[in-house]
C-alpha cells in the first residue's frame, strides 16, 4: 500500500553546488558585440534583438530586460 506524503519522511531540498549557476551562459570575446537572443537561436519564438553592453560592466555580467537570461563574459 502505497503511503500518503504526511507519513513519508522529510527530505532536506537539494541544493546546486555552489560554485554552479546553471541558468548563467558564458560567452567569450569572439561573440561580442552581445546581443540577445545570440545569433544562433532559433528567433521564431524570441523577443526582439537586444545589444548588452557586458564588456562595460566591471563584473562582466549582463542580464537580458525582455527574458532574464544572464550572461558572464570569459576571457580566453
């Protein structure tokens, strides 16, 4: 018989490791300038074209106003 979750017991949430920050895309210098969505996504679906100015941030990080994507430049 299967049980009902008040008699299951509590399981801690996992949470990501810390150093992981899955929803962050890394980009290089060769995909400056940055825009969002990047040249390579299907745009069928996207909202209009947006140039982020992430080599002017002094964290090198941007996010997109119309999604929220977040973007961290690298350097090679």
């Amino acid at each position: 018989m299967l049980k009902s979750r008040r008699d299951r017991p509590s399981q801690p949430a996992a949470s990501p490791p810390p150093a992981a920050e899955p929803n962050v895309r890394t980009v290089t210098r060769k995909d400056l300038p940055l825009s969002c969505p990047m040249p390579d996504a299907e745009v069928w679906n996207m909202h209009p074209r947006v140039y982020l100015p992430i080599e002017d941030d002094p964290n090198h990080e941007a996010i997109c106003p119309y999604c929220g994507a977040k973007y961290k430049l690298r350097d090679e």
